[in-house]
C-alpha cells in the first residue's frame, strides 16, 4: 500500500472517475485504508487500465508490490 495525503487521494480518484467517464478505461480496483500517520493517513491501493480508447491501452498501478519471492533481480 502506499501513504497518501488527502489532496493526493482525490487527485487519484479524479484520475479515474475522468478515465472511466471518457471511455478510457473499463477495469481495475482501488482499495483505501485510514493509515496512522496524521500528514500522509490514507494507504492506498490502486490497480486500473487506461488508453483504451488508443487500442490497447496500458495499466496504472498505485501501492502494488511487485517483488516476487524467488524471482531474479
């Protein structure tokens, strides 16, 4: 997860409404938990497609850990 603000967690959230909206993404998952740290006390997960409306598109990942236990570095 990552620490968020309250202004960074909305810009996220408009980010995606916009998207969504458009037609510009038909996917993806948003987790937020009340963190314990006053300045930043949002932790955010974020998982969702975007450029779809330029064919394939690509993924936006916000708070996902991609560290693969075992993979090679």
């Amino acid at each position: 997860m990552q620490s968020m603000n309250r202004e960074e967690l909305v810009t996220l959230l408009d980010d995606i409404r916009d998207r969504v909206a458009s037609g510009d993404s038909f996917e993806g998952k948003l987790a937020f938990l009340l963190g314990e740290d006053a300045d930043r006390p949002y932790q955010v997960t974020a998982v969702y497609r975007t450029g779809q409306l330029l064919g394939q598109g690509s993924t936006v990942l916000v708070g996902v850990d991609l560290d693969i236990p075992g993979a090679a570095a």
